[in-house]
C-alpha cells in the first residue's frame, strides 16, 4: 500500500485528445500506472497515477490541459476472485466511503487505486488486513 498523486485532467470529448495526451507523456517517458476516463456530450475527464506526476502536471500544463491532483491509495491485489472484497470489506469495516477506484493488471499482480474519504482511516484498515492475513 503506497500513497499516489493522481492527476486529474478535464478536456474536450473529441477525437484524438487521448493520444495527444498520452503522446505529451510518452515523449517525456512518463509512465501511466493506471488511468480512467469517461466522456459526456461535450467535455470529458481522465484521471490517472503517472510515476512523475509533477513532470506530468508541468507537461499537460505547456499543453493547455487544465488539471487537478489528489492523493489516492495504491493497494497491490493479488490474482484471486475474492482480492478486491477482501479490500472493500476491510474499509466498510472502519467506516472508509470508497469515493472511486480503477485499477491496472499486469504478470506480478494488480494494482487498485482507491480515492477514499480518510487517507489515515483507510491505511489503518489495510495495515490491520495485512496482519490478519499473516496469523
């Protein structure tokens, strides 16, 4: 479990903006961990977890993207069916609201990106999963 800064970038729904975007990042050698995006009818929002978020931030600044950043929780998940439960139920546990999540998988495992509604409640609740786990 690691503490990220999440950048969050507000643009036009059209066609092309994501590989311009993703094009900006790419040619600095910024890497996206993991990203989510949605469109509406004329604006649309991605958020994402970048290893260099202030160079990502300075970057899509020069490209006249208005943006935001957050801190969001990285919870490694191994690949079993009940992973992301076992998660939830922690939080639910200690009162933790999952505001959002989205996640990213790769051969080692996947990686959950909570935005939570107490950053210190919710590390508290996944330390506590850990130990439990370990007995």
């Amino acid at each position: 479990m690691k503490r990220y800064t999440q950048i969050s970038v507000f643009t036009d729904n059209r066609p092309g903006t994501m590989a311009r975007l993703t094009a900006a990042l790419a040619g600095e050698g910024v890497h996206i961990l993991g990203i989510a995006a949605w469109g509406e009818v004329d604006h649309g929002a991605i958020r994402m977890v970048v290893d260099e978020p202030l160079k990502a931030l300075h970057l899509l600044g020069e490209h006249g993207l208005l943006c935001t950043e957050t801190t969001v929780l990285g919870v490694s998940l191994p690949h079993h069916p009940a992973a992301m439960n076992e998660v939830a139920a922690a939080l639910a546990r200690r009162k933790v609201n999952i505001d959002y999540c989205y996640g990213s998988d790769s051969s080692e495992g996947s990686m959950l990106f909570l935005r939570v509604s107490s950053l210190k409640a919710a590390e508290e609740a996944l330390k506590a999963r850990r130990a439990a786990r370990k007995r």
